[in-house]
C-alpha cells in the first residue's frame, strides 16, 4: 500500500514506528526506485542524503502488509 506522510518532526519516534513493521517498508525516491527504511545504514543513509534539518516535510513510502500500514497510519494520528 502506498502511503504520504508528512510534517514529520520527531525521526527517531518515526524509525522506531518503521522498525516495528513486520514487512518491507520502502522509501519512494522520486528519480525511481526505493530505499528499505528497515534497514539500518538506509537510515543513516536517508538522514544525510534525503531529510533536511532533522524534519521529514513529505514521505512517499511503500508497505506490503495491511497491518504495517495501519501502523504507519497510527503513527502519524497519534502524534509525531
């Protein structure tokens, strides 16, 4: 499922919601193709390359599981 998140402040609380996925969470780059956010030295790769002054404006991810997307959906709901 594809999802847009945006205005993301707090990236920790956002990684640690991605990190209790239990499937795929992918980060859509808009030249094509995707980076796994689960992964580690994707994360710190994404935090120096893609993200700005610590805040995430606006996300394009892709879930493959129903429930990981309800997560993410929480997430955002609930507070960044």
């Amino acid at each position: 499922m594809k999802l847009k998140l945006t205005n993301i402040s707090n990236l920790d609380r956002f990684f640690n919601a991605v990190g209790q996925c239990s499937g795929a969470v992918e980060m859509n780059l808009p030249q094509g193709g995707y980076v796994n956010l689960k992964s580690k030295l994707s994360q710190y790769h994404a935090l120096a390359t893609v993200f700005s002054g610590g805040n995430i404006d606006e996300i394009d991810i892709t879930t493959h599981n129903s429930k990981d997307s309800e997560r993410l959906f929480l997430y955002m709901v609930q507070g960044r």
